[in-house]
C-alpha cells in the first residue's frame, strides 16, 4: 500500500486502508511529526503505546501527570512545534488539569490525548470512569470527542490542526475500547494556516496613526515570539526609532542587548520601560492581548498612558479592546502585520523623524537611570525585610540578599539560555533581572500562574532543544510541588540546571500577611530540609549556596555538567526572608471583622 514521506524521515500511509483505530491514531501522529510524548504508561492506551517505538515516537515517563502537561507546554513553547501528553483514563488526567490550564494562557499547541473509560461501562460507575470534557472545557480551544472509532484519525487530525490554528491545547478524548477493531481510515494531511497581516483598512489606519505620532511605542507581546517575528518587529522599531517594552513575562520578545530595548512592563518590571511608554502617544501593542494583570501600575507608577490612540495586533480577534480601550484593532500575525507596517512607512516622512536621537538619547537616560537603580537595589527596605535582615544576622548560617542573587545569576547566565520561572515572591523579583537575546527562551506560568510550573517546564523545552542550556527558577514551596521530576531528568538523560530560592517560607502570599493582616502568619513557614541533599538522593548533583560570590560560579558549573556531562544540578540558594513588592496590591483589602469573637483580627 502507498505511504508518505515526512520531513522526520518518517513515512505514514497514503490513501484509504485497512487498519486498526491504533495505527490510525499513530500513523496521524507521525502525519503531524510527532516525536515525544509525555506521560505515564496505563492500560487505557497500551494498544496504541506498543507501536509508538516503531512509528519513531518516545513516550517520555515522568513522575506525576501535571508533570507531563507542564512539559508538553515547555516543550511547544520552545520548538513552535506541537507538545503532546498522555495519561491512563480517570485520575491520569484529572492529574493534568492545571497543567494545560497554564499552557492555555500560554498559548501552547499542545494536544492532551484523554483515554476514557470504555463506552460499554459508560455512566455505571466503573472504575477509573470520569467524565473528561468538562474537566478541560474551560482550558482548551477545542474538544474532539471520538465517538466512533472509524473516524479516530479524522479526530486525532482535527486536534493537531486546531492547537495550532487556535494558537492552544486541544483535547482528544477516545474512549478505550475505541483502540481495538479493524476500520477503513485515510490519514489526514495536516492544514496549517498561512496567516496574513490583517486587514487593508486597518493596517492603513495605523499607518496614519504611526506617521503622525511624536513619541510612539512599541509593546513586544508574546504573539511576535510565536510568529517568529523578532526582526520584523526590530525592522519596523527601527524604522520608528521607538522605545520597544516587553509585554509581561515575555521578556524574550525582543533582544535585550538592542539599543530601544527597554524592558518588561508589569510586575516587578523595567521603570525604564513604564516611563517612557507613559510619554506615548500612539502605542503599537504587536502581538498582545494587553492582559488585565500585564500592565498594573509598578514601582508606584500608574504608567499606561490613558489618552494615547492605541494600536493593537492580535491573531485572535476577541482580544482586540477587550481590556484596554484601543483606536485600531488588526487581526492579524505579528510577524505578517509587523511587515506591512514597516512597507507602509517605507519611504514616506514620519512626524517623529525630526527626533529620532533625541528619543534615543531618552531611551538611554531612562534605561541607564533604571539598571543603576538596580545596581544600588540590593535588599528590600520595608519595614518587615529591614527586621527580618537583622534578625538573620544573628541567626547560624549565611543568607543571601535575593536581588543581590538574581543580578549574579543574571550575569552568569549564557546567552542562549533557557529560562523557566515559578510563582514566587523571589521568581517574581527575577523579572528585572531576565534578558535574553533570542526568542523562545524564556518561560513563566503567565496568566494561570500555578507554583510548581517551572521545573517541568523546562525539562520540556530540554527535550526539544538538547543543544541549549535549560535553567529553572523556583522558591522553596513551588519547588516542593514539581522536584520530583528531577527524577525525569535522571531516569531519561534530560539534564537541567534547577535554582531553589530558599527562604524558608511561601514568601509571595506571606507578604499579603505583613501588609494586611497585621503580620499574623498562617501557613507561611517552611522549616526545610536540604534540597541539595534531596537532590543527590534522587541521583542528581546537589550544590548550598551561601556566598554571594559563589552564585555565579555554582551556576556556571552547573550549566558545564548540564552540557557536557549531561548531568542535572539542583542549586540550593540560602535567602533571607526579606520580601519585595506583592504580586498585587489591587486585589487585597484590609480585614473587617463584625463578630465580637473575632475584633481583634483587623
Ligand atoms: C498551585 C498553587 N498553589 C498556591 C498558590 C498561591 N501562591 C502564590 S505564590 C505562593 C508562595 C510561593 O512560595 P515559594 O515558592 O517558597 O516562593 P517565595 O515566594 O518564598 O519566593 C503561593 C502559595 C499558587 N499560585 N499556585
Ligand atoms: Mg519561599
């Protein structure tokens, strides 16, 4: 019988033909270049799991399920390509519910293929038996529910097609017994969309918009780094000379070693990028969905400039003015919209040509004033971090100032690094101290923003890019949640290098304490033990640091024995109990209690 030829080598076969729903369902797997599979092994796809290996598919084991999800994500987000993860029905995959929730608002292609209890059990209490769509139906851009098992690679195509189309994870949901059997299937090609800039109209208004704006802007969103567009993005900045902010936690959206490169707007963000997108009067928001929590006032600064006409490209039309009220909405790719921009400038005489250097020369005020003011920021000095200070000073043990920390690490940190971040008190605080020269390289739980994210996230985007350094943030309670995967890397030779921040507490939410509730600490306090040692035992490298001049060295040698030994190196950071800024002051307010019993308690 006939047969294709992929890019992957791989062939798969042509035309309609005789087969089973599982070699349906693989051979539409190779028909969309699929390589890894992340997940643990169950009896709900064995039939399908015992040709992965000769199809040219690695089913990649992991610790727990979410585990899994996490790594198809960093995966995706690393390659551009799909992340696939897999489970046994029932808790396999209820285990990944918050897993592809966070690679929902990261915008991941990831496909989650979701066995489920056999059709003749359905409804009758089984075991392993869980209605599977709905757990998901918030958190994915479309479901495919195999409801035959002659149409299994018709479906399995559909959720391929579609987490890209749609820019997000897709569901497959095949009933178990729908494995077996003997079907007439013809594998689907894959559709991918060309997609285009937007429309004329808009792309002309905007153009108008940019040729007669004195001070315009450039937000780098993550949509330019999923377009690939950087250097359309850097063309088009160019051609404005305008300041180019990152969108928040996509810092990687635009090289940082560029001279109108300014920085991450939002959380513990670049001042220098808040300052001068404050000046604007046209911003072009490229690839952003201008999210709610994105661009919160910083640093005291309510920084979005609210009389601005705001341009804002998106590929997905519903985010066009959800959030921020906008002049021009365009439909369209980042890179393709990027483009025709930068055409429509082309040649004509823009307003704000007259000042180009001395827009730059503002540029490089703001950026200069801010990294000093990094540089001279070496602990927090509320009230709370200045007594806890002290009081470690008297402690046994040497602790470290986290920024003073994270500007070490920055600086030791290889140019072609990846990055992975958690949710955390210190993680968050990294975000002044990330930059990064490529796109693709850097990784944070976004929008979701689960503790647990980073560090099977990065042994994701390990396995699609070997050839790069993988290096993982994470505070002491977030890494409790994810470090048995260090077991991945060990057991399957995916080596990462993993920064624990420990701090002895659940930094980021005690600080809602110190500020609200008048220091009264519930649940907050983590009395460790030693990760390093945690990590030996799980067999990999296990390094304390407590010298602020061995940060950089540690890293280093942990990044040469992740490249060249392939080995994987838990780096346990001795942090004072200092905290900066909370993740969010609009959303707390100060306690009122109406019963007596509880008066005090304000
Ligand atoms: C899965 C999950 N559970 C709880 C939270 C709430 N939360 C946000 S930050 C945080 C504390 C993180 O502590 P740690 O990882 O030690 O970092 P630190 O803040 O101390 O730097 C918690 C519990 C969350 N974001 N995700
Ligand atoms: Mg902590």
């Amino acid at each position: 019988m006939s047969e294709t030829k992929r890019e992957t080598g791989r062939v798969v076969a042509k035309g309609a033909q005789r087969m089973t729903p599982s070699e349906a369902f693989v051979e539409t797997l190779v028909a969309n270049d699929v390589t890894d599979i992340f997940g643990i092994m169950g009896s709900a796809f064995m039939d399908a799991m015992d040709i992965f290996a000769p199809a040219g598919i690695r089913l990649i084991p992991v610790v727990h399920e979410q585990g899994a999800g996490h790594m198809a994500d960093g995966y995706a987000r690393v390659s551009g390509r799909h992340g696939v993860v897999i489970g046994q029905n029932g808790p396999g995959i209820s285990n990944c519910v918050t897993a592809i929730a966070a690679a929902y608002w990261a915008h991941s292609p990831v496909v989650i293929v979701t066995p489920e209890a056999g059709t003749m059990g359905t409804g009758l209490g089984g075991f392993q038996e869980a209605n599977q769509l709905p757990m998901f139906q918030e958190f994915t851009k479309y479901q495919g529910h195999v409801n035959n098992p002659a149409r299994i690679a018709e479906y399995t195509g559909r959720c391929f097609d579609r987490a890209m189309s749609e820019i997000g994870p897709t569901q497959l949901n095949i009933p178990r017994d729908f494995f077996y059997g003997d079907i007439t299937a013809e594998i689907p090609q894959p559709h991918r969309l060309d997609r285009g800039p937007g429309g004329q109209a808009s792309l002309d208004e905007a153009a108008e918009l940019l040729a007669a704006a004195a001070f315009p802007v450039i937000i780098s969103g993550g949509g330019v780094v999923m377009a690939d567009g950087v250097q359309e993005c850097r063309a088009l900045a160019e051609r404005l000379g305008a300041p180019v902010v990152n969108s928040y936690l996509h810092n990687d959206s635009f090289p940082a070693s560029h001279p109108q490169w300014c920085g991450p707007l939002g959380y513990q963000g670049s001042k220098a990028a808040m300052k001068l997108i404050a000046k604007a009067d046209v911003v072009i928001a490229l690839g952003s969905r201008l999210g709610p929590f994105g661009t919160l006032p910083q640093h005291g600064l309510d920084y979005w400039p609210k009389h601005a006409k705001i341009i804002q490209i998106d590929a997905d039309h519903k985010m066009l003015g959800l959030v921020k009220k906008i002049t021009v909405g365009i439909c369209g790719d980042a890179k393709a919209a990027a483009v025709a921009l930068s055409e429509r400038l082309a040649g004509i005489t823009l307003a704000c040509d007259t000042t180009r250097d001395e827009r730059r020369a503002q540029i490089k005020a703001e950026k200069d004033a801010w990294e000093k003011e990094l540089d001279e920021w070496t602990h927090e000095t509320d009230p709370f971090s200045l007594e806890m200070i002290a009081e470690q000073e008297q402690e046994e043990g040497s602790w470290l100032h986290p920024r003073q920390v994270l500007r070490e690490l920055e600086k030791a940190l290889p140019a072609d690094v990846m990055v992975s971040t958690d949710i955390g008190n210190i993680d968050s605080v990294a975000n002044s101290y990330l930059r990064f020269e490529k796109p693709r390289s850097f990784f944070a739980p976004m929008s979701f923003g689960n503790c647990g994210y980073a560090l099977p996230t990065i042994i994701g985007a390990k396995a699609a890019a070997r050839d790069r350094p993988a290096v993982s943030y994470a505070g002491d309670g977030a890494w409790g949640m994810s470090m048995s995967e260090i077991m991945t890397c060990v057991r399957h030779d995916i080596p990462v290098t993993a920064v624990v921040f420990h701090n002895r507490q659940w930094g980021a939410e005690k600080k809602n304490q110190v500020d609200f509730y008048d220091r009264r600490f519930v649940g907050g306090e983590l009395e460790n033990q030693s990760f390093a040692g945690i990590a030996q035992a799980m067999g990999a490298e296990g390094v304390v640091v407590e010298k602020l001049d061995q940060v950089g060295p540690a890293l280093k040698k942990a990044i040469d024995a992740q490249m060249n030994e392939g080995k994987t190196t838990v780096v346990e950071i001795m942090c004072t109990r200092e905290l900066g800024d909370p993740f969010r002051k609009d959303a707390l307010s100060k306690p009122v209690r109406l019963l007596e019993k509880y008066k005090d308690y304000v």
